[in-house]
C-alpha cells in the first residue's frame, strides 16, 4: 500500500484570505469610485454595493484558485510541491526522504511553517507552503499533528527502504 498525504491550507484559512484580498480590492476599486462621485457631486449608492459585491467575489475566486495550487504531498519517494504533482513536471522543488536531514515548526514572520532542511548544506532550507498556522483566520489547530506525521514519515523512509511492518 503507497503511502499519499496532501497538506492544503484549510477552509477558515482560504476564508481569512479572502477576506484580506476582498479588502484590498475593495479599497482598490473604491478610491477611484469615491473620487469620480466627489468631483460630479452625487453619490451613487448601488454602484458602490455592486463594487463591494464585486471585490468579494474576485477575493474568494483569487482565494481559491491560490489555495487550490498551495500545498505539498507525501509519498514514499519524498516530499513535493503540489503543484508538481498534479501537472507532473518535477521542475519545482521535491526533497526525497533519504536527502532529508531535519523537518523543524519555525516562526516566519507570523506564521509558523514547517522547514525541510536537506543534507547538502549549498541547498537553503525549503519552507512549506502548507500547512501553516498563523493569527486571527490563518491558524490550524492541526498543524503539530500534520508536522508530527512529516516527522514520522521521515524517520521511516529516511534510510530509503519502506517501513518495516510488523505482521500479526
């Protein structure tokens, strides 16, 4: 039985990013807006209703094409950007379990990702697209379990031979 494990950001995380996006959008689309409608004089209410309707659905569409593409798979040969596997173009980067000298939980900037470090020291240390954990939307109560199971999987497949299963 092959081992196949996919981290994807989570819902709440897709949401919060959304939200964040929509914001930007919003602000983007109602600068201008608020600027013709003060320089005419009248205001136009529908017109700045359809415009915040408008910036969420281009977040959440943006959201989820982004979230869809970020991610990283599990398997018995290594580690993968999930993108890699779903077009199979090994272009991006991949880390194989026996080229894998530490999976570390690190704080970047205010998330806290999981970091491969591989055992040739010119390679800098891969930081995992997901899962991560964050604040407010961004956070994962299940990320030291998903780091526990990369930690695990590492372990067993580090010496390049599948997990020895002991047989009742």
């Amino acid at each position: 039985m092959a081992v196949k494990i996919t981290f994807r950001p989570t819902t709440r995380q897709v949401l919060g990013r959304a939200l964040f996006l929509s914001g930007f959008s919003f602000v983007a689309a109602l600068v201008p807006a608020a600027a013709y409608m003060l320089a005419i004089g009248r205001w136009y209410h529908y017109t700045l209703l359809a415009l915040f309707l408008f910036a969420i659905a281009v977040a959440l569409g943006a959201a989820y094409a982004g979230a869809r593409n970020r991610g990283v798979v599990l398997d018995e040969r290594g580690i993968h950007p999930l993108k890699a596997v779903a077009s199979q173009k090994h272009t991006e980067r991949f880390a194989a379990w026996t080229d894998i000298a530490d999976i570390r939980a690190e704080r970047r900037a205010s998330r806290t990702v999981p970091v491969v470090y591989l055992l040739d020291p010119e390679q800098k240390p891969w930081r995992l697209q997901a899962p991560y954990s964050g604040r407010v939307l961004s956070t994962d109560d299940e990320l030291d379990e998903k780091i526990f199971v990369m930690r695990s999987l590492w372990d067993a497949y580090k010496r390049g031979l599948p997990p020895y299963r002991h047989r009742p």
